[in-house]
C-alpha cells in the first residue's frame, strides 16, 4: 500500500507508485467475464477446442478482461490516497495489448504516475502508466496510460 496522500501526489509525478499482488486468471474468472459481457468467443471458454486450434494451446483470457483488472489492482497499489474521498476512473489516454493472458497465469500491475493536474474544489486530474505484467513472460499483457479524478474527502461527505 502506498503512503500517497492528495498533498503529496505532486512531488510523486515521474516516479513509480508500486508493484500489485499476483492475481491468478484462471477459467472460472474468464468465463465469468464471458457470461458478463456476452462475448463468449471459442478462444477464451472451449477449453478442448483451444488446445486442438488455439496457437497458444489452451483459452485466453479476453483483452478487456485483463483492462478491466487495472482499476482494481491499482487501488492495490495504493493510487487513490488514503485521504481521498473518491476516485474515479476518468479514461485512457492509451491501450495497448501486447501479449495474451493464458488461462491459469497470474497478473500483476507495475504503475507509475505520470502526472498530476489540479481542478477546482481541490479535486485532482491523475495520469498513470499501467503494465499489467504476467508471470513468467518477458512480454507485458498491457500497457496503458490511465485518467483519474480524485475527489478530496471533504467533498464526499
């Protein structure tokens, strides 16, 4: 957990916040997304037909699957401050896919903030570059430049 706090967030701009946990994306969490989104494509849940046709021998977790797990393993890394009384994904600059999740790897996020731009009522305009690594690969599965606005606690209340 990062010891950021909504003053300090500044003096952080061009240096790396932090490492997540491992997550594991097996199976169940892919066919969940696909029951969740509708996109029940053969190369992510037929696990028989992917070891027979995929080239990577088994399922994929899909590409938005693994976007989706930035927001989360983000605030594991402790991007919103503790002080903060929200954060709000406010939109990606830029994404890029560059590497497959194979079903049964683990996932981590590298994130370093880029930038940090004041608005009105205290409020904070937030830039981070996200590596969403995978275990044992040389190659990312991510790369994306992310927006968030950070409300300060006493506006939430």
């Amino acid at each position: 957990m990062s010891d950021l706090t909504m003053a300090s967030m500044k003096d952080r701009a061009g240096s790396e916040l932090g490492v997540s946990r491992w997550l594991l994306v097996d199976q169940e969490r892919i066919d969940r997304f696909a029951e969740c989104t509708e996109d029940r494509q053969w190369i992510h849940v037929d696990v028989e037909r992917a070891k027979r046709e995929s080239p990577f021998k088994r399922p994929i977790a899909h590409g938005y699957l693994t976007l989706s797990l930035v927001g989360s393993l983000s605030i594991d890394v402790g991007v919103v401050p503790s002080d903060a009384g929200a954060g709000f994904n406010y939109g990606l600059d830029k994404a890029r896919f560059l590497a497959p999740v194979p079903a049964g790897a683990r996932v981590r996020l590298r994130v370093s903030l880029d930038g940090v731009e004041e608005k009105s009522d205290g409020q904070l305009l937030v830039r981070t570059k996200n590596v969403l690594e995978i275990e044992n690969s040389d190659k990312p599965a991510l790369i994306a430049d992310a927006l968030a606005l950070l409300i300060p606690a006493s506006k939430t209340s």
